[in-house]
C-alpha cells in the first residue's frame, strides 16, 4: 500500500465517470476515499468494487463538500490527492505521483497540476484553458478548504507550492454531451455565483488568498476575480469574451470550442449579472418595506395622537373665537380659519345653487332658498371631524411626504366639495320639521366615512405597488 499519499474523490451519480478514474490510479496502490452526495445509481457499488472508503454527506457546495471530506477522512498519508469523479489520471502524471516520496518535498505544501478540458469530445486548447493549473495535491492537515467560495473550489496551503507542467490531469464530463445537462448545471452555478458577489458586494465575504498578479496561480485568479467584480455588469461578459477569443486565441478552436467560450464567457456570465440585478432588488424590496413598514400598534397610536391633536385644536380654537371667558378677538377678528371655511361653504353652495337656476341668500351661519326652510350651518356641518380623521390618517402612514401632500389637498378638497352638495340638497329638499329616522349630520358622516375608507384603501394600495416597482428600478 501507498504510504505517501491517499485519493479524496467527491461523487454524485457518477457511475459513467467513476470507473475511468479509478482504473488510471489503481496501479498506484493508494488508498481511495470517496466522499457522495447521495447517488442514486452504482457509483457507490464500484466504489466499493475498487476498494474504496465511501461515506455519504448531503450537498451544499463544493468548498464545504471539500470541507467536510478533508476533516472527515481517516487519512494516514502525509499527503492527499483531491479528485472529481470526472478527471482521469494521465500516464505523465501518474509517472511523477510514482516516483514521489515526501522526504524530497519536506518544504513544500501544495503541487499544481496542469488540467486540460475537454467539451463535447474536443480538447480546449486556448481561451485561457491551456495551460491551466489546479492546486491538487496538498500536504493533509495543512491544505484546507477555501470557504469563502461559493462555487469556485479550491485547495489553501500556508506554505510553498510547486507546479508538475506535465502533469496532466484530464477533465472531460460526459454528461455535459448533453447540452441541457450542461445549461442546467450551470443555472445551478449561477445562482451560487450570483448569491457570492452580493454577499461580496455587501462585505460579507472576502477573498481568503491575497490577490496578487505576479504571484501563484491562484494569487493570480485572485487579482483577475477582485478586478473582475469592478466591471460594469452586463458589460463584463462581452468583453471578457470577446478577450477570451481575440487575445486568448479561443476562435482557433474550432466550431465546438466556439460553442463552449460563448456559453461559459458569455451566456454563464451574463445570467449571473441578471440574477445579481433580481437578488439586489429583492434586497432593495425588502429594505424598503421595512423601511415603510408601520407596525399596526405604532400606527394606531400615531394616527391616535394626530386625530386628537387636530379635533382638539379645532374644539379649543372655536371656544377662543367664540363669546366667552376665553373670547380671544385678535383671534376671532384676524385668523379665524372655522368663520372662514364656514363662509366659503356658504358662498360655494350659494353660487352653485345659482348655477342651477336657485335663488340663494346667505348670512354669516345660514343658506336659505325662497319658499324652502333656512339650514344653519353650525360647528358640527363643517366637516372639521372628518378631515382631522382623514388628515390624520395620511400624515400617520409610512410613506413620503410628496406622496401625501397632494392626496391630502386632494381629499380635502374632495370632503368639502361633498360637504356643498350636501348644503344644496339639504336647502333643496331637508324639512326638518319631519320625523326623520337619521338626521342629516349622521347621513353625511355614514356616507362620507364609507368614501374615505375606498378612497384611502385604493391610495393604500397604489402606494404599496409604487414602493414595489421604484425599489426594483
């Protein structure tokens, strides 16, 4: 048995994959652990067939699939080969792993491997993926795995790292042959991706390695990632395909390896940055409904306090305009607003008494039309009580004040134009002589009060859906 290194394998459903990797490491006669995700066809029969260590762990993502296998292993090798199902050990590689022995690497944490990718049954040989060198093979209790990735995984060591150039290993999925199986596959990518940035965007995730142009391969994936995220979305994706088959060489792969940039540059990139846009306005959605949102018992009391405040205001600004011991007459005499709206009620139904062929006579308190009984129009007609409610109700709201300011004016306006059409019916056709079940005050308030609740149930509405779509532009 090997006693310099082991395998560490991570499966799922991976019985096309399994058997190809297993047979180009067998001759090394080293121990085999295999970490699946819950296969449901043999991947776990020939793991076992081959010798293998099999535990199972459910799948979150790849750098804790990683996590967990590397901490969950009784590995009793210095060092440890980190594998997917779908690589294949080459003869290259697989001569210098036999030739390895730990004394000659006692300074060394980390050995890359050169990948080459295959799609669809062709090799990539540009666009950035030739030569391309994974950290594999780590000394085991010091490689870790990279936890700030959420999709991206990686090996860490704290020390020096080598490079095998010719150490191949061979990367080739075969049930990406079936293109929805790749689209699917990255869909699922994406969303990780996208998820990660936010969380980037946010600084709730940092990059674990220092980026660094000049320095390892994946100092310098590090830099280009950081770089990277300070391109304008929806942009980036062009430019970093058209970088991958201009000045990547990608176009001389051929039709097949045109297919494979496109969607891996462009269209997996470019699904990220709309599912950034949608994560982001969810979050704005949200901040902003919390940022509105009232709690019922808060609002109640606002609305509460407001409603007495005005109705108050109106009881003791009408009691210091009126003859009395708190008769005020700079007051009554220069701004008294009751006198004034009463007044300008006065005046409007009168003119629209006119309007309609009436004769209408006014006083300071009361309309009269010939032949029809006089109406007064004491403190309790104006309306003061219902646009404090009304009033009230708007100002106490969770929402902008440019949004309320013209509802407001609007809807007071409204109540008293209501409140006119009452005192011409009420000089038209009121006899107050008759035994009525209601008076007219009680007719008005009912009738009003329904008006109110529509009119601030559909504002209610409208500025929710407002809110909704501003946050999401």
């Amino acid at each position: 048995m090997n006693t310099q290194f082991s395998f560490i394998i991570l499966t799922y459903n991976e019985e096309i994959h399994l058997p190809r990797l297993l047979t180009s490491i067998r001759g090394l006669d080293a121990a085999v652990f295999v970490l699946d995700s819950g296969s449901t066809d043999e991947t776990v029969p020939i793991a076992k067939k081959f010798g293998a260590t099999v535990l199972q762990h459910s799948f979150e993502n790849h750098p804790k699939q990683w996590d967990y296998a590397l901490r969950n292993f009784a590995v009793q090798t210095p060092w440890v080969i980190c594998l997917d199902a779908d690589h294949v050990v080459t003869p290259e590689l697989s001569r210098h792993l036999q030739a390895f022995r730990d004394k000659d690497y006692l300074g060394t944490d980390g050995i890359y491997f050169n990948r080459k990718n295959f799609f669809k049954g062709r090799l990539i040989k540009h666009g950035g993926y030739s030569p391309f060198y994974l950290l594999k093979m780590v000394r085991f209790g010091k490689g870790y795995s990279d936890l700030n990735e959420n999709m991206d995984h990686r090996l860490i060591v704290p020390g020096k790292t080598i490079t095998w150039k010719d150490g191949y290993i061979l990367e080739e999925n075969l049930k990406e042959n079936n293109i929805s199986f790749w689209i699917a596959k990255h869909n699922r990518y994406s969303d990780l991706v996208a998820r990660e940035e936010v969380e980037r965007m946010m600084e709730l995730r940092a990059q674990t390695i220092k980026p660094d142009f000049w320095g390892s391969h994946d100092e310098r994936t590090a830099w280009l990632k950081s770089l990277w995220w300070k391109l304008p979305r929806y942009m980036r994706p062009m430019l970093y395909f058209i970088y991958r088959m201009v000045f990547q060489l990608g176009i001389l792969d051929g039709r097949t390896g045109i297919i494979f940039h496109f969607l891996q540059a462009f269209w997996f990139r470019l699904v990220v940055d709309i599912k950034i846009d949608e994560i982001l306005a969810q979050k704005a959605t949200s901040s902003t409904a919390k940022k509105n949102q009232l709690s019922p018992i808060k609002f109640v009391f606002r609305f509460g306090a407001l409603f007495i405040l005005f109705y108050c205001f109106n009881i003791f600004f009408l009691g210091v305009t009126s003859p009395g011991n708190h008769y005020s007459p700079f007051l009554a005499e220069h701004l008294n607003y009751i006198a004034g709206l009463r007044w300008l009620l006065l005046k409007c139904s009168a003119g629209v008494l006119s309007l309609t062929g009436f004769t209408a006579i006014t006083s300071n308190y009361q309309l009269l039309v010939p032949g029809h009984p006089a109406i007064t129009l004491a403190y309790d007609c104006l309306g003061l009580g219902v646009m404090s409610f009304f009033t009230a109700f708007v100002l106490a709201y969770p929402v902008k004040f440019k949004l309320k300011i013209w509802f407001l004016i609007s809807g007071i306006f409204g109540i008293q134009a209501l409140n006119i059409i009452r005192f011409v019916l009420l000089a038209l056709f009121w006899n107050s002589k008759k035994g009525h079940l209601l008076d007219h005050h009680t007719i008005f308030n009912i009738i009003i009060y329904i008006i109110i609740a529509l009119t601030l149930y559909f504002w209610v509405k409208r500025n929710d859906k407002l809110i909704t779509n501003n946050a999401k532009n």
